[in-house]
C-alpha cells in the first residue's frame, strides 16, 4: 500500500526538529496536515480518533512505538500503524534544518514491502544443556529451568554449593564434538559422568566414559572455552556468554528461555545447482562462497554444493561472491534490496537533494549507533540515508553498482565489529565495485566505504567526510533478470555517464568477468572444456573443429583451466560493454580433415598427419600400405573395413561342423568311436 492510501502522522518532537509540513507535503505528494509537536502525550487523542477512520496510519516515531501501539490494540487496530524513525536519521542533526528531503525519502521508502522469504518450520522440544563450571551455571541451569528441560554438564566443579534439592540433572564432562542446529544439536562427550546423589559436602561422579552421544535443543554455553561452532552468531538456538559477565549470561538465559515449541525460520537463500560452477567430474572450480560462509552452512558436495539452512544465518556473503548467481539471497532478494534504494534516491532527487550518499547499516546495530551519533554528536548529514538490511554482508559488486547507477554518489557500510572477520566479501566486492567505477573515470575517490567501528565519535567521523568528486546523475531502471543481467545493465548505465566512453576494462584476478585466451600451438581441440564450462561461454561448433568464446558468458571460474589437458587456456579478468562480448568468436580452428571412403568430416588435419607420421608403418597394426589407411577414415568406415578384411581384428575362429544322426549312425557302421568322430572335428 503507497503512503498516499495512508494517513502520515509527523511530530517535531516538542520543537527539537525543524520540519516543513508544506515542502514535505509537496514532496510526497499527499497532504500531511499541521505538523504535531506532542503527538505521544498531550496530543495522542488525536492519534486514537483518527484509529476510529479505519484508514492505515503511519507515525513518524519510533520511539514511543509501544505506546502507540498499545492504544491501537486497545481499538482492535493492531495491524493499522507502522512506524518510520525521522528523529535520530534526520531531523536530530547538525543539518536538520535541511533535512527535508531525506525526511521525504524515509517517509516513502517506509512503505516499500519487499517480496517475502520462504519460511522453514523448525520444531524444539525445549531439551536444553548447559555447559559451564560451578556456581554460575548451576543458577543459570535453575533459572532455564522455569521453562525448559535443563540439563547441566559442568567441566569443572569448583566454588559449587549443592542445593537441598536438585532441581536439574547434572553431568561432568568436556564436549568434544558440536553439530546439528536448533532443534536438532548433536554432542559428543568425553570423561562423561553422573553425579551421584549421595553426596554430601561436595559433587562426585562416577562411571566416566569416552565418546558418549546426546541430543538437545538449544545449548547455553558459559564453558569460556572455544566457540563450539564456527561462526556462532549466526547459530540459533546456541548461545555463548561470557561467564565473567553476569549481565551476558542472564541476558543470554533470557533469550533461551523461550526457545520451545513451532518456530518459522526464513531460509535466506536459494541455490540453483545446474548454474553452479563449483566443480565438473571432480575438477575444482569456483570456491567463493565455501571459503566466505563464516557458519559452515555450506558443504561440498561432488559436483556442487550443499547449504544447510538450519545453519544458515543469513549474512549473504555466498550471494554476494556467487559469480554465476545460482546462490540467490531472498531476506530481502536482490531486486527488492535495489527498488528500495531507488525509491530513496529518487524521493530525494524530487525534493531536492543533492550528493546523496547510501548508508547501508545491519538491524539492530547500525540504528542503535545511528540513534548514538544524533543524541551525543552531529548526528548525520543531511544527505547521508539510512538504508537497513538484516546484513550488510548480503552487498555485491551488482547491488553497489545498480545503487551507484540510479544516483547514489557513494554508498557507506556500517559494520559491526564482532563481525570483523566475516567483511572479507564485502570488501571484496566493494573494492570491484570501485575498480568498475574506476575504469569509466568516474572514481577521483571510493566510493564504496566500508566502516567497522561500535564507537560513536570514531563512527561519525567518516561519514561526515565526504570529498568532492564527480555528481553522478539519479536514475532508475528495473532491477529484472538473473545477477549478471542486471549487473550488465548497471554498468552500462554508469558507462553512459562516463566521461571516457571505454567499452572494456581490467580488472582484479578474482572479478567473475573476463576472457580466455588460449595458446593455439597447445590446443588440440579436444573440446575437454566445452563440456566443463558451466556458463556456456566456451562451445564448440558441432561438425566443425572450432572453438568458440562467449565473454558475456564467462565467469571465470577456472573450470576450463583446470580441465585442458594441454594447459592451453588463461583466465583474463576484465570487463567488457562492447556488443563483440555478447556474440560468440572464434578462438581456434582447423582445417578439418574428411574421411578418405564416405568425405565425411572427422577430425584435424594437423591431427591425422601427426596420428599418420607416428603410426604409420611403424605400428603392427598400421604397418602395411591397406592397414595404414584406417588412420584416415572415419569411425564407422574404420570398422567396415576392418570388418570386410582378411585380418579382421574382431572376427573368430571358424565354427565346428555342426554334428547329425547321420554322422553317428555312420561312425557305427564303420566301427569308429564316438571319440574317432570328434577328432574328425
């Protein structure tokens, strides 16, 4: 629903905003009325009337979102509000005053639904173990208790006060092994033990054993040991606090608590195997996403690969280096991520902004340090945009660029810190992002920015810093087709703002465009690549000995180079607009050579001469004239004649006379044996 079917409510937060309700007006295109200055206090009867309408609201306030929709469901209303955050994006700046159009562009991209993601049901039993040592995890065992089925296992029991009565069980042992998710974890245990209850002073175990097998639902780990899961973050149903930090491990047991019963978990991406590029009849290809995905969600699995979505956590990183796109993000897909981002620029654009700048930030981190920055800093600059996505990791090269092409004049990541290790994608793509726009002339500086702090000063800094360069004219085209159609379709829209009309560009080794150059003195035209190439770029000509070369097509993902056993093929990473790029050329041939009996077309020329220098009369099976010019023939006119010869290969001894009454009533009559009849044979 557009926000011109809804009633905007606007409050200037008792005057700490400067908001212009008629330009604001004029800008959406709707009529916003009196701009409210108390809407969530002395004017909130206002709000509860207009409910009475029936007509969708929305309220440019979040923070007193509960409230509002407290008042709403008490007017059975409940799905009637949203709520779009205008203070701390915009109007809490030290350029509030200009913020208008920014507030313009939040108001409209507010209402912008993005296509759903399929949803996977995951069912938890509330089976939960605790892993610690002494007193703090046998409390936080009791408090779990309340609402899950605990189990406590403790690799040490030290500073332990035995309750008077044991409200969970408790185990000894160290966890070897961690796998499964929530829902579904499966332990591996060593030095595993019961307590016993007769003890009295002090816990004692007994029957310790190796190698025992549990199961469990969710796991609250306050061992601080090792992560029991590579990138743990992203693993539901695990939780890992410090122990030393009583806040993380109430809040942490907090978060558990409610982990029993139906859940709905988004399966964040898609995989189409038949564009994979991962491997071919076990040579290696394209590894990007198996060595970004920082959860281990993602296996080998022969020829593809295999992502577990009960693993899975969403960060995108495998969408983003996927250089075929068969590894598709859907929280939100792509061309959501790039419509909402238009709608943003261009809502800006028509109110009159200038120079905007993206600010791509994670929920909840980025708004949480966003809301920091413009209650104790300058807050951001009027042309600096909020855009929120459940991960920024999920941007590649195609979403930047796109971005980039409808008039962002740079875009700026704001990354968390605990996730330090996993930006390595982003980077990434960020930095080929940079080298497209570099090579049109269109880079005096990055424009891809990425961020990584949690402090605020350090944060606003550099997104206050903003260095001239070339304005890049706002536009918007349907984000439509597969990854590389509308990465193609990205970069010819920046082309066309280019001050250098190139058509092609290098670019860095692990760019998934280019071209392949092969060394035609090697090549044997065995066309071992055309059946490795996942993409269709390289092909051969069916009755003809050429190979041919697509660079649209190629995404360099080695499969070519791998599979020629020649090693006549190079990989060259660049970029190319030109219309050649999208028609196939030819990138060696041959004279052919016909088949000597039936004309028929068959081989090399150059193939057959060296086959005939090596084999001819000098090979027993090639060593006369006749048998010499089987080399020259064609498969099917090879085995007639050998067929027809005198010295046929396949052919085999003559058959035995078949034997008859006749010839055993002869061999009677003249007193021969039966033996004496058979050696006749």
């Amino acid at each position: 629903m557009a926000l011109e079917d809804k009633t905007c409510l606007v409050c200037n937060c008792e005057n700490s905003m400067k908001l212009d309700s008629e330009r604001l007006s004029e800008a959406l295109g709707v009529d916003l009325g009196a701009v409210h200055n108390n809407l969530c206090r002395t004017q909130l009867a206002k709000f509860e009337n207009l409910l009475q309408d029936g007509r969708p609201l929305v309220v440019a306030c979040t923070q007193e979102a509960p409230l509002f929709q407290e008042v709403a469901e008490e007017n059975d209303a409940t799905d009637a509000v949203t709520f779009v955050n205008i203070r701390e994006q915009a109007g809490w700046s030290a350029e509030g005053e200009t913020a208008g159009p920014k507030i313009a562009a939040l108001l409209q991209a507010s209402q912008y639904e993005a296509k759903p993601a399929r949803l996977k049901s995951i069912h938890s039993d509330g089976m939960c173990l605790v892993y610690g040592t002494g007193q703090q995890a046998l409390e936080a065992a009791g408090i779990l208790s309340q609402k899950l089925s605990v189990t406590l296992l403790l690799s040490a029991d030290d500073d332990l006060v035995l309750p008077r009565i044991s409200e969970v069980p408790i185990f000894r042992g160290d966890i070897a092994k961690a796998e499964g998710s929530f829902g579904n974890f499966a332990l591996t245990i060593n030095n595993y033990a019961p307590s016993l209850p007769s003890a009295r002073s002090g816990l004692e175990f007994a029957m310790a054993r190796d190698g025992a097998r549990t199961e469990c639902s969710v796991i609250l780990d306050l061992s601080g040991k090792s992560p029991l899961f590579t990138g743990h973050r992203h693993r539901d149903g695990y939780k890992r606090a410090d122990p030393g930090d009583p806040t993380a491990v109430l809040r942490a047991a907090i978060d558990l608590s409610d982990m029993a019963g139906e859940f709905e978990k988004p399966i964040y991406v898609d995989y189409d195997a038949n564009t994979c590029a991962h491997s071919r009849s076990q040579k290696a290809g394209c590894t990007k996403c198996l060595d970004v995905c920082p959860a281990g969600a993602i296996g080998d699995a022969g020829d593809h690969i295999a992502i577990d979505s009960g693993i899975c956590g969403g960060c995108g990183s495998c969408h983003a280096v996927c250089p075929t796109g068969s590894i598709a993000y859907q929280y939100p897909p792509r061309s959501s991520v790039i419509e909402h981002g238009q709608l943003l620029l261009k809502t800006y654009a028509s109110a009159g902004g200038k120079n905007a700048v993206l600010l791509v930030h994670d929920e909840p981190f980025g708004a949480d340090l966003i809301a920091t920055i413009a209650r104790y800093g300058r807050g951001l600059p009027a042309n600096v945009i909020p855009l929120a996505l459940h991960a920024v990791t999920m941007m590649g090269h195609v979403e930047m660029t796109a971005l980039l092409a409808s008039g962002a004049q740079q875009i700026v990541f704001l990354c968390d810190p605990a996730r330090r290790e996993e930006l390595a994608a982003l980077e990434t793509e960020a930095a080929l992002a940079d080298a497209i726009l570099s090579g049109f002339g269109l880079n005096s500086v990055p424009r891809c920015k990425v961020i990584c702090e949690i402090d605020p000063d350090e944060a606003e800094t550099p997104i206050w810093e903003q260095p001239d360069q070339l304005e890049l004219a706002a536009g918007t085209f349907a984000p439509t087709g597969s990854k590389r159609d509308i990465g193609r379709l990205s970069f010819g829209k920046l082309q066309s703002l280019s001050p250098e009309k190139v058509d092609i560009i290098s670019l860095p080794a692990s760019a998934p465009y280019g071209r392949v150059d092969i060394d035609q003195a090697a090549c044997t035209l065995c066309m071992a690549c055309t059946s490795a190439c996942p993409a269709n770029a390289i092909v051969d000509t069916p009755g003809e000995p050429r190979l041919r070369f697509v660079e649209s097509a190629c995404v360099q993902c080695g499969l070519c180079t791998a599979t020629c056993p020649e090693d006549a093929l190079t990989l060259v990473p660049q970029l190319n607009l030109g219309p050649a790029a999208m028609e196939p050329v030819t990138l060696y041939e041959e004279e052919p050579f016909c088949c000597i009996v039936c004309e028929t077309p068959f081989a090399t020329k150059s193939t057959i001469e060296r086959i005939s220098g090596q084999l001819a009369g000098k090979h027993a099976m090639f060593a006369e004239g006749e048998r010499a010019k089987l080399i020259q023939m064609c498969e099917n006119c090879r085995v007639e004649a050998q067929a027809n010869s005198s010295e046929d290969p396949f052919s085999g001894g003559a058959r035995p006379r078949v034997r008859t009454t006749e010839d055993y009533i002869e061999a009677e009559r003249g007193n021969r044996t039966a033996e004496d009849f058979l050696m006749d044979d």
